[in-house]
C-alpha cells in the first residue's frame, strides 16, 4: 500500500501565496542567482517586486528588467538560488534553457552558456 498525502487547492494557494510573500520580504527585490559548476556567479536576475503572481495553483515569477541582466561572466549555467530581499534562501535547483524541464530557465540560448555583457531572460519560472 502505497501513503498518499494532498493538500486542497486552497491550501496549496496559500502556501504559494506565502512564499512570494517571504521571497518579497526585506528592503530589495528577490533575485536569482546563476553558477556554474565551479560555483562562479555569472549573473544575478533581479525579480520584479511583487516577485510574481498567484494563479490557478501556480506562482509564475516575473523578472524585473523586461531586457534582462547583464551577464558578469562568461559559462555555462548549471545551478541557480533565489534570494528574498533580505539575502535568505527561498529555493535553489539545476537551470536548463528555455526547452529543458529545469526549474529555472534561461531563454534564447542553446543550453545554458552565458557570455560576459550579453543580458539574461529568464524563461517562465512557475512553482506548483
């Protein structure tokens, strides 16, 4: 037998609803933060604040710049952090590009190489 444990639609709403709200929280907007494998930051993409939206049981995140971030080096993206405005943890996970199923993604690129100067998009980012 196999335990199976779910929550209501309401309450999946108010969690999703209390993590923007914690992502929101602290005098900045939140930000995601890109690495590559040898933990180099290659680029910080500050989220719009509110971060996101809150509907049909998804949090959808909204990037703050609509022409990107400027990329600070040159690599391939493999892990990303989001930080609320106040510096502290909301999530991490791997980043794949706009075709991969990664919880983060990047758009307009061929996998996830970044160069220096160039601006990153990140694709739709959604939380269930």
């Amino acid at each position: 037998m196999t335990a199976e444990f779910t929550i209501s639609v309401a309450h999946n709403e108010a969690r999703l609803t209390a993590t923007a709200a914690f992502a929101d929280t602290g005098p900045s907007p939140s930000k995601i933060e890109f690495f590559d494998s040898a933990a180099n930051l290659l680029v910080t993409v500050v989220l719009a604040k509110p971060c996101g939206v809150v509907a049909g049981g998804v949090l959808t995140l909204s990037q703050g710049t609509v022409g990107g971030d400027l990329i600070a080096l040159d690599g391939v993206a493999t892990t990303a952090v989001w930080l609320n405005g106040a510096g502290a943890p909301v999530a991490s996970g791997t980043v794949t590009d706009d075709a991969g199923e990664g919880p983060f993604t990047i758009e307009g690129t061929d996998g996830t190489q970044l160069y220096a100067g160039g601006r990153a998009i990140i694709g739709v980012t959604e939380i269930t």
